[in-house]
C-alpha cells in the first residue's frame, strides 16, 4: 500500500511477504464466512418468519373449523325442531284428529 501511495507498482504476488499472504487470506475466510453466516442468519430469520406465519394460518383454520362445527350444531339442532314442529302440526290437521278436535270443542260450548 505504502508503494501505491508513493506512485509505484504495487509487488506482484509472487513478491510479497508469506505472512502478509497468509493474512489475506484469513481475512479473506472471515469474510466469506461473514457473508455465508449472514445469507444463512438472513435465511433462518426467513424461516422463523414462515413458520410463524403458518402457525397463525394454522390457529385461523382450527377457528373457522369450531366456528364451522358449531354453525353445523345449531342447524342440526333447527332441524330437529323444525321436524318436531311440522310432525305436530301434521297431527294436528290430520281429517279423523280434527274432526274429533271439532268435536270436543262443539261440546264443550254447547253447541
């Protein structure tokens, strides 16, 4: 460096001082240790990411699959209902059951 700044060649590599290559290239190892350390930091922090963003997708289909569940509860449960009421009313309007009803009622008045 100090012969760069003087304005002369720099030494070929053939020239220059083992220890000073041997330190180039430790510092070239850190370096490329630095860079696949960070791509692979980069890469785990990636990672961590989605598989956050999978347990919240995770925890959003378990909701919707209760909400689901319980939505097909409750229709279960109308549908139960809704038979018990139309059996009723069947019953209820059957000719003999309300000629009978009829009956009784025209008694009960009087009539």
């Amino acid at each position: 460096m100090a012969a760069q700044r003087t304005g002369q060649q720099a030494p070929s590599s053939r020239s220059v001082d083992p220890r000073v290559a041997a330190i180039a290239d430790q510092v070239s190892r850190v370096l490329r240790l630095r860079h696949s350390r960070a791509a692979f930091e980069t890469a785990v922090a990636e990672e961590v990411d989605g598989d956050r963003r999978f347990k919240a997708l995770e925890d959003r289909i378990e909701h919707l699959e209760t909400a689901l569940e319980g939505l097909q509860d409750a229709l279960y449960r109308h549908e139960v209902l809704d038979e018990q009421s139309i059996g009723e009313l069947r019953r209820r309007t059957d000719p003999e059951q309300m000629a009978r009803d009829l009956s009784d009622d025209a008694r009960r008045r009087g009539l």
